[in-house]
C-alpha cells in the first residue's frame, strides 16, 4: 500500500514558504511528533523552499510532497529551476563572514543538514529535487 | 507587505527591540535599520526580545549577522531573549552565539548587559 502523501504546488511569491511550513506542522501533529521535531521540520522547510524559489524561473512553481511513512516523514521538495552542484558549496562559517567581505548569505543547505534526520540533493539543468527524512 | 513588527524601547543605555512575526529578509532589515538608526545617535548595547518571532529565515539572519558586524566596529553589544527552542537552535547552527548573547528572560540579559 501507498504511505499516505500530501501534495502542495506554490507559486513563487513572498513567503509562500510559509504556506509549505502550516501545511508540515499539521502533519507533524498527526504524527505525534515532538515540537522541536516539528520546529526543526519548519526550518528545514523554510530554507529547502527559500533555495528552490531563488533557483527557479519566474512563473514556475514548486511542488511539496509530504510522505507519511511509519516510522518518518518524508519531504520533497521538487523544482523546475536551473539546478545547481553542491559539491561547489561552500560549508559557511560566521568566522568567515563577520568583519570580511563574504557575503552574509549561503546557510541554507548547512541548517537544512543539521535540521534533518536524511537530505538527499538530485539536481540536473532542469530541476532540483531534495529529499528531506525526519525520523519518528 | 512584510507583517513584521518592532517595537523599540530602552532600560538605561539598552535599546529593546521587540520583535513580533516572520523574521525573513524584510524582518532582519528592519531590525538593522533601527540598530543603525540608534547607533548614530550613539546607542551601543541592543536587546532583542524575540518573544513574538516564532520563525526566521537564514536570509534574516544573515542581517543580524550585519548588525553584530557594525556593532563590532563601535565596541557595541547584542544580546537576544524570549527565544523559540528553534530560533535559538538555528542561532546556534550559524553561529551567533559566539559573537552575541542569548538569554532566557528579559532581566537575566539586563544583569549582563
């Protein structure tokens, strides 16, 4: 039998990320999962979106599957933009950033790996797709 | 239209901001404007009450990480209180614990400021 999944398409608008995060935190609950696993979620949420937005074309949207497995919750996040290496990214460190010139950004993928349990990136010139586990 | 609010009062020479909604890129840049704003006119220790702000974004802040940098510059100090578990944690990831302060309450950051 299929996990159950949840299915969002957004549009790329400001904070639409928002409207991903209280459709997770719905979830979260049904799966009796703990605030801080539920806050670590929305974070997660938050950046894999804000990355997703920045990496797509305007007019495009960006599709949230939400997958409710027995023992985890599974989140992709899947869009139609120019893709991107992360090999080519740079770990930040705030040592790097505060009194130089480094640009202030770039922490997304970091927190989004320190948030969640799995993250797994596939990424050609035509999408990007992340998968995101946040075990039970 | 960002719904993020500040409200800023003061305790000795401590400005408090008091943050309430979603600290994305226009939360943190409203934030840094009023720091910058203070600081001119000669304000060094900043408090922000994040009582209100139960999300953030990286992209906000990374603006936070801008004030700590301009309040390097003068010997300045900020602090933050009232933290949600995961904007304390996320603070944590960045690395702004080491560079600013985090405090449960509101007196516990005015004893050391």
């Amino acid at each position: 039998m299929n996990s159950p999944t949840v299915e969002l398409k957004l549009p790329i608008l400001p904070n639409m990320e928002l409207v991903a995060t209280q459709t997770a935190d719905i979830i979260a609950k049904h799966m009796h999962l703990s605030e801080d696993q539920s806050g670590e979620i929305t974070m997660a949420l938050i950046e894999t979106c804000i990355n997703a937005f920045e990496h797509s074309k305007a007019g495009n949207n960006i599709f949230i599957h939400f997958i409710i497995e027995e023992s985890s919750l599974v989140i992709k996040v899947i869009d139609q933009g120019i893709g991107f290496d992360k090999s080519k990214v740079a770990i930040p460190k705030i040592e790097n950033k505060i009194g130089k010139d480094e640009r202030k950004r770039g922490w997304g993928l970091q927190l989004i790996q320190a948030l969640m349990d799995s993250v797994e990136f596939e990424s050609t010139d035509s999408g990007t797709t992340v998968t995101m586990t946040k075990n039970k | 239209m960002s719904d993020f609010k500040t409200k800023v009062t003061a305790v000795n020479e401590v400005v408090i901001i008091e943050t309430e909604g979603y600290l994305n890129n226009e939360g943190g840049q409203m934030v840094y404007d009023i720091c910058i704003d203070k600081m001119a006119s000669g304000s060094r220790k900043f408090l922000l009450n994040l009582n209100g702000t139960k999300v953030v974004n990286s992209i906000g802040v990374s603006i936070i990480i801008e004030v700590i940098e301009k309040l390097q510059e003068v010997e300045g100090k900020l602090g933050y209180y009232n933290m949600a578990p995961i904007v304390e944690k996320t603070f944590h990831i960045m690395g702004l614990s080491k560079y600013s302060s985090l405090y449960k309450t509101e007196e516990l950051a005015l004893l050391e400021f």
